[in-house]
C-alpha cells in the first residue's frame, strides 16, 4: 500500500495509521454510545403513523437516558472496553493528545489547565458532546410551534372535555362552538387513535356525511400540512431520483409517471390481483 504513489494508496495509509490509534477507537466506541441512541430515535420519528404528542415523549425519553450516561462510573464503563479492545487489536495505548498552549488573553497569568491523565481528558470531552447533543434537541423539539401543533392535535386525539377555547384561538378557520359539536359526534361513531386514521375516515365518507364534519375536517388539513415527519416526502423524492437517473433514458414520460405512481403506493400495490391485471392486457 505505501509502494504506491496513488492519491488513494495516500490517503488508505493515512487512515490505517490512524486506525492503529487507540485514541481514535477510543472516540469511535464514546461517538457509537451517542449516536446509536440517536438513530433509534430517529427511526422512530420517521413512522408515517408518528403524532406530535408521540414525537415529542420519544424525544424526551432519550433525553433522558443521554444524560443518565453523564457520570463517571459510564464513562469509565466505555472507556474499559476501549482498553480491551485497544489491547487485544495490539493498537497504540490511550494517551493524552498533543497539548496546545492557548493564548494569554485566554488565560491570563494563571497557567492553562491541563488534564492529569486520559480518562480526565477524554471524559471531558464525552461530556460536552452529551451537553451539545441535549442542546440541539431541545431547540429543535421544545418550539412554542410544537406545542401549538400539541394542542391542536390534542384537539382531535383526546376527549373534547380537556380541551379549551384557548387551543382554537390561534386558527380563525376553527369555530369553537360548532368544532365542540362535530367532535363529539364523530368520537362518538367513529373509533381512532391517530390523525392518519381520521384521515382515512374522512376520505371513506360520502361528500353529505362530510359535510357534517367540517370542523373536524379543517383540523385534519391543519395537521397535514405541517405533518409529524417528512420521511415519506424525502423518500419520494429520492425515489423519483433514482428513477429519473437509471431509467428515464430507457421509457417514455408517460412510463415514467405510471413507475412513480407504483413506487410510491406500493402498499396498495401489494393489495392488487395480479391475475386480474394479467387479464386486462390478454
């Protein structure tokens, strides 16, 4: 590898040096300890099903358990295994980084801090990330915005009793009075849990029997339009990517559209007789 004088044997050298770090495995095992917590999260957020209400207890039950890993006795668990591994891989030990002298109008006349080992250093640093990673969440998750949405969905999802004037004043489309009555009609005829199934309930009706729920209706297109997760949006429109890249070349516009439509309804697609469409074109 290090024969070559390619741009890539370079830079797969630089990595492998790299990897014989146990610092660098060190980081890997304290950054996977994170981010694992945060992609289960986020495989939870992305459910076309999610609530508002859902989304944000999911948010603050990981929250919880990331700061839960902001003690010594974690981190010291971590960095054991660090050790074993770095000691069975026969990897450079743990140690300190190079240390820096920052400037004096940092620190003034009293000398710079320097940590004494590497569990002293590294566990600071663990827990900043831990700091920042609670930081981001809550300014993306606790928004006077989410909480209205909260609200407008409690609307829907929770008996009318505990709800308020309050939560419709925000929304000159809803009328309270009226909104109070066609809830309490539709809770009463239709069983729901989610705002996807009021969806699909209202879609069902006759265009009479929805005109009787009209408040309830505004409420649904409200939600719609600033939905729980855009999971579903991106994965459409990577998916016409795809398409447009591998197979437009090869179809007619027409084609193309008839594959996007499959592709993006391919849960009702599953549903189809595939005899029945085979007897369409014999």
């Amino acid at each position: 590898m290090s024969a070559s004088s390619s741009e890539s044997a370079s830079r797969a050298e630089g990595l492998h040096v790299r990897l014989q770090q146990g610092n660098v495995v060190l980081g890997l095992m304290l950054a996977l300890d994170v981010i694992s917590e945060l992609e289960v999260l986020n495989a939870s957020l992305q459910k076309s099903t999610q609530t508002v209400e859902g989304m944000v207890s999911a948010v603050s039950v990981v929250q919880e358990s990331l700061k839960s890993k902001r003690t010594s006795d974690h981190f010291q668990e971590v960095f054991k295994e660090a050790e074993d591994m770095v000691e069975k891989l026969c990897l450079e030990p743990i140690a300190l980084p190079r240390t820096h002298r920052p400037p004096k109008r940092y620190t003034g006349p009293a000398p710079a801090h320097r940590p004494a080992s590497p569990v002293e250093f590294h566990r600071v640093e663990f827990y900043r990330v831990l700091d920042t990673v609670d930081t981001q969440i809550t300014d993306r998750f606790m928004q006077p915005g989410i909480e209205a949405l909260k609200e407008l969905e409690a609307l829907l999802l929770t008996p009318i009793e505990n709800s308020t004037q309050n939560s419709v004043e925000k929304y000159p489309e809803l009328q309270w009075e009226d909104l109070k009555i066609q809830l309490a009609m539709f809770k009463r005829k239709y069983p729901f849990k989610t705002t996807a199934d009021v969806t699909k309930i209202l879609q069902a009706m006759p265009v009479e029997v929805r005109g009787l729920f009209e408040q309830v209706d505004t409420i649904v297109r409200l939600l719609m339009v600033v939905p729980a997760s855009s999971a579903e949006a991106e994965r459409s429109f990577s998916g016409l990517r795809r398409l447009k890249t591998w197979l437009r070349s090869t179809m007619t516009q027409k084609r193309l559209n008839g594959m996007a439509v499959c592709h993006i309804h391919q849960e009702r697609l599953e549903n189809l007789n595939r005899r029945d469409i085979a007897q369409t074109f014999i």
